[in-house]
C-alpha cells in the first residue's frame, strides 16, 4: 500500500510517529516519508538514526498543526496522512485549556482542510478511550476531533479524500504511561496506586501501530475502529513489577477514570463487531450499513451494549504481564 508513496505523519517525533517511521522503513519501500512536528531537538535525534545515505525517502518537517498555512506546505503531494499530534496530558490539558483545543481541535480542521486542499488519497486520526463519553476536557476535545474527521467524509468533493479514526487506550510503555512510572518506584518499597479498582486495556506501540496500518487499508471513510485487547488490573501490574512493595493508594486524580471505555452504550447501536475489532459507523444517509456487513462480514452489536475494559471477557493474569513487560521495556529501553 505505501510503496512509492508518499506517507506524512503529524507528531512524527511521538512515541507513535517513532514506531510507525521504523516500521513503515522495514515494511515497505515508501517514495518520500515526511515526519511532521514542532520540536527540533527530537527530529535532529531522530535523524542521527535514518541518515540520508541510508535513508533518502526521509524528510523532517518542522511545523505545528495549529499553523494551516504550513500544512497546506507539507502535504503537497502526499498520499497518506497519518494524524498523531495532539496534546494528550489530561492535567495539561485541564490547566491549559485554549492550548490544548488550538491543537487537538483546530489542528484536527488544519489538517482536514490541508489534506481535501491536496486531494490526500487518505487520513486517518488517532483517537483515545477519553473520547468516549469524555469527563475531562482532552477527552472532550478529541470526541471533538473525532466528529470532524468523520463529517471530513462529506466535505470532499468530487475527488474525495477518505478520512476516518482509530480509537484505542493508553498505550503500554509509551512516555507517561504506568509501567515506566511503576518502575521508577520499584526502589522506593512502594508503588502509588491512585485507585485499586482501576482496569486498563493492554496494547503496545507495535500493536498500535500495527492496527492503524490495518484501518487504514480496510477504511471506506467516516468509521472509527477500536481494537479487541485483553484487560489488567491496575494492582496486579503493580505486583507484577515490584511484588515486594507495598501499595499505596493517592485518590483518583481529576479527570481519571475508573475504566477505560472505548465505545459506550450510546455508539453500540450503529456499532459493528468483527472477529478482533468493531467498527463505529458514521451516521450519514451516504453510508450503506448492510452493504458493509455484507462485504465485510460482522455482525451488529446489542443496543445495550459498552465496550470497557472492566467488563471484559479477556484478561491478563500476573505472569502475563511480567511478560509484557519485559518485552517492552527491552524495546523502550527503560531499564
């Protein structure tokens, strides 16, 4: 799908945008790949690892999704846009909430507008478990986003650029996530919990990424995907990391959930599920449900019905997430 074409990846310099650039190197033999992002310092390290002998289909672009103009620079002749920018800390986005719409709203529109502008072939976004039935305000603000990439679909015109979302949890050993944070604290005899009840999905950066590659070869335009993941409670990562400290439980902090939901009981009724995936459909005249179906296999979910991970049917046990963890702090480098 991406050999001899062009691939833009906004936040290119992320976590994600790290992993998708060397996975898209060793997958395929792309004509140009643009990482696209505002920090300097981490595309000059960036670049120490792709030098231009090796690696001449890289560009770094520096820029901002919040700058329409400079986007309308970058795409040209883009193929594939895969939108991973964002302002992502929830305490961060609570504290400075003009900042975090700028970028995870405004940028959204920038990149809609800069991608139909240059006929893109096809975007997709990265959306989050706090867009669904949000309580914080990043939360909010990628619902937000997610609603316009999915009404982008009816905005393309006659040569229309297909847009659509992938919707997953927090991702296992990205920065800021649990397991470095646990491990920091391994020394100290104690691990903070902030509630004991708490359950997350499990995905890694590879499987993330894996599964945006994925959506975005399958995607008609205007659907949101949502991997099928295991669950873990949050006290039994806490044992598999550190079993001899103590837990110590802080308070749930402002907006944080108890469980990680990905499709709430208001989406199910315009949800399909597939064999390791759903598929939240949009709700527009233009979209064939049944034509889907038939093409694509599935079945409809219950109208009553949520996706979240304390309600899941599969789970991680202890020793399953020694596993992982391991695995993912050799890949991450934590240790």
């Amino acid at each position: 799908m991406f050999n001899d074409k062009c691939v833009l990846i906004t936040g290119g310099t992320g976590s994600f945008g790290q992993k998708m650039v060397k996975t898209l190197l060793e997958r395929y033999v792309p004509k140009k790949l643009i990482v696209l992002s505002r920090d300097e310092l981490k595309q000059s390290k960036m670049a120490q690892l792709y030098p231009d002998e090796q690696y001449d289909c890289i560009r770094f672009f520096i820029g901002d999704v919040r700058d329409g103009k400079r986007l309308l620079e970058a795409f040209r002749g883009v193929d594939y846009v895969i939108h991973a920018a964002a302002l992502k800390q929830v305490p961060t986005a609570e504290y400075n909430p003009f900042e975090a719409i700028k970028t995870n709203v405004l940028g959204a529109q920038n990149v809609i507008q800069a991608a139909i502008e240059h006929k893109v072939k096809k975007v997709i976004a990265l959306s989050t478990d706090k867009a669904a039935s949000p309580i914080n305000l990043y939360g909010a603000t990628k619902l937000c986003s997610d609603k316009l990439f999915v009404a982008a679909n009816s905005m393309s015109g006659m040569d229309p650029t297909i847009f659509s979302v992938v919707r997953y949890g927090n991702v296992v050993g990205s920065r800021g996530s649990v397991i470095p944070l646990f491990l920091q604290y391994r020394d100290k005899n104690y691990i903070p919990i902030t509630n004991p009840e708490m359950t997350r999905f499990s995905i890694t950066l590879q499987q993330g990424v894996d599964f945006v590659i994925r959506s975005l070869e399958m995607t008609r335009g205007g659907e949101i995907f949502v991997p099928k993941l295991p669950s873990y409670r949050i006290t039994d990562m806490a044992k598999a990391i550190a079993p001899e400290s103590k837990i110590k439980i802080i308070g749930t902090r402002p907006g944080e959930k108890r469980h990680e939901t990905m499709i709430p009981e208001d989406e199910a009724w315009h949800t399909l599920e597939f064999k390791d995936y759903f598929v939240i459909q949009p709700n527009f005249k233009w979209w064939d449900q049944e034509d889907y179906l038939k093409h694509r296999g599935g079945k409809h979910c219950p109208e009553v019905f949520s996706y979240n991970s304390g309600d899941n049917t599969e789970w991680l046990s202890i020793e399953d997430l020694r596993k992982m963890i391991e695995k993912v702090s050799v890949e991450n480098h934590f240790e």
